[in-house]
C-alpha cells in the first residue's frame, strides 16, 4: 500500500469505479457506515483519525484501485488492468 494522501474526491471516485455503495465501502474497510457517510459529506483530504484513511485506501487499493499523486494533471485513480 502506498503512504500517498488522498482525498475525499478520490475515494468517491474510485468507489464509483468499483460500483461500490458506501455499504460496500465500510464492509470492506473495517469503517463504520456512519462515518463513511460523514467523511464523504466533506472534500479535500480524508478527515478523522489517521487509521481511519489508512483503513479506506486498502481497500480500495485491495480491490483494484490506484491512486494517482497531484501531478501536472492533478490527484485521479484508475484501475489495475485486470479490471478491465
């Protein structure tokens, strides 16, 4: 898994890629609803605890996902290939 900062933008993004609900999302990362609910309500970076973040980018990560750094283009995801 990477040490890369996400942001709330790329988590919505990569869980519409993986046509996850945010049901999905907390059942893979261990997080509760609620709090997927209240993360997602806000933009920029993931809020709350440290451990928190880390848990929703593995999984997602874990499921296919690659988060892509602030680069010319700026922050995105996209999958591996063998989601294709």
């Amino acid at each position: 898994m990477s040490i890369l900062k996400v942001s709330i933008e790329q988590v919505k993004a990569a869980r519409a890629l993986l046509r996850w609900s945010q049901s999905d999302m907390a059942e893979a990362s261990g997080v509760s609803l609620p709090t997927i609910k209240r993360l997602e309500a806000a933009t920029g970076a993931i809020g709350g605890r440290e451990e928190t973040g880390t848990m929703i980018q593995a999984a997602l990560e874990a499921a296919g996902v690659i988060f892509l750094a602030d680069g010319e283009e700026g922050p995105g995801v996209r999958l591996r290939k063998e989601h294709f």
